[in-house]
C-alpha cells in the first residue's frame, strides 16, 4: 500500500496528462484548462490538423481511441518522450438519440466501440504504468444519461456510457493500494457540437431563470463547467476521492 498524500492545491505543475477527444467542446476546454494549471497535455483526437497549434505545454497526437495499435503508440510515445503519466482524462465520446427499435446493429457497435472501448483501451494500457509509477489519476467522461435513463440519447448510448461508471468503479477499487484514483464526471446537458446533433440540431434556449424547466440553475453546462470539475478530480485538490462519480447538471439530479 502506497501512502496516499493529503489534498492540496489545484496545480499540476511537472505532471503528465493525456486527453482523449481533446478537439471536441469538452475535451478541448479540459486540454486549456490543464496546460494554465501547468501540466504537460498530450492532446489527442481523430483530426489530422492540429487545433493547439503555439499553445504551451500541448503537443497534439492523432489517436483512435477504438484501435488498440494505435493505443499502444500514444502510450509508448508520451513514455518516451516524458517519462511518465500522471493522468488519464478521457472525453472522446459519440452521441445516438436514436430508439431501441430504430438502432441498428451496426449503430450500437459504433456507440459501443466509441464510448466504451474507447475509454477501456487507454485505462488498461496506462493502468500499469501507473501501477508502476506508484501514482496516477484517471477521469472518464460519463453522462447523467447512465444514472437516470438518458436526456436525449437513446438506449446505445445510456449503455455504453454505463459500462465506463462501472469500469472506473473497478479500476479506483483496484488501483487505489497502488496509489492509482479513478472518477467519473457525469455531465448534464452542456453545449457542444455533439450535443447539437443529439438534439437535430435545434439551438439552445436562450440563457436565464426560465431557460430549461428541467435545470434548477437555468441554464444548460458550458464546457468549462466540466472541464474545472475534471481539473478538480485530477489535481491534488482530491487525493481523498476514488470510484465516485461527480455530477454536473445544474441540479437536473440531485443524488
């Protein structure tokens, strides 16, 4: 058993922390927010073009989060490269509103590779290095659609992203006499371009008091209401916090 440290300050000055989805609204927010508290962000998503071009501290990766070779490349790469990773964060994500009767097969193979296989191929890659390292902490991306049923997406999507709660439950259950932390961060309904396609496109109610009946706070998430939680989760801040998942929605749960 490893001695785990008492929380301290927000800062990840010299750590090493790889970002998946990074080029999407919360994944790129998350990457900004990092590299300002002074980590080193390996930013990787599916886009050819660098969309970090001059920013500090980030260096951009192509990654396909449901290929395992190209898992092993980015892991081995970042090792090379800086020695170690410190953090997991992992945001990469697709979005299905479509019915249990409309899904096809090929649909909830597509959800399912994404959402679930995407974040099962860098945990248990990077797991044993942090294992190793005798320190880590990772973050998935979960969804309040996994606790109460869905929002706007269909059944595919509540599924897979049910599987990543409990994947990151076992993994803060055996990591943690390692010093190895696992969270979920559960957003509500936050605008972002795949939000907008959940929703075929229609545009986010105006902001204020009255803009969604079902938030409490009155408006929908913005991507830096995640990506600060995330930052919380992942940051000395909470070295008393493994297997839970931090909910994010304005109040639209209150658990």
């Amino acid at each position: 058993m490893v001695d785990i440290p008492i929380s301290a300050m927000p800062r990840m000055d010299g750590q090493v922390a790889i970002v998946t989805g990074a080029a999407g609204g919360i994944g790129s927010e998350v990457v900004r927010t990092f590299a300002a508290a002074g980590a080193t962000v390996i930013a990787t998503d599916l886009g050819a073009e660098n969309p970090f071009e001059g920013a500090e501290r980030v260096h951009y990766i192509r990654y396909d989060v449901t290929s395992a070779e190209d898992t092993a490349s980015v892991v081995s790469g970042t090792l090379a490269a800086h020695g170690r990773i410190d953090v997991l964060v992992a945001c990469a994500g697709a979005i299905s509103n479509l019915s249990l009767a409309d899904a096809s097969d090929e649909e909830w193979e597509k959800i399912w590779r994404v959402n679930t296989m995407g974040v099962v191929n860098p945990v248990r890659a990077i797991y044993p290095v942090m294992v190793d390292q005798g320190y880590g902490k990772m973050v998935a991306l979960g969804s309040i659609a996994a606790k109460i049923g869905g929002v706007a997406s269909g059944p595919a999507y509540v599924a897979a992203k049910s599987a990543v709660h409990g994947l990151m439950k076992w993994v803060a259950k055996s990591g943690a006499k390692h010093g190895v932390y696992a969270n979920i961060i559960a957003p509500g309904p936050v605008e972002t371009p795949m939000w907008q396609k959940c929703t075929d496109g229609a545009p986010p109610p105006a902001s204020g008091p009255t803009a969604n009946s079902n938030v409490p706070l009155g408006r929908y998430g913005q991507p830096e209401d995640i990506a600060q939680g995330i930052l919380f989760l992942c940051s000395p801040q909470s070295n008393w916090i493994t297997g839970t998942t931090l909910d994010v929605n304005g109040g639209m749960l209150m658990d």
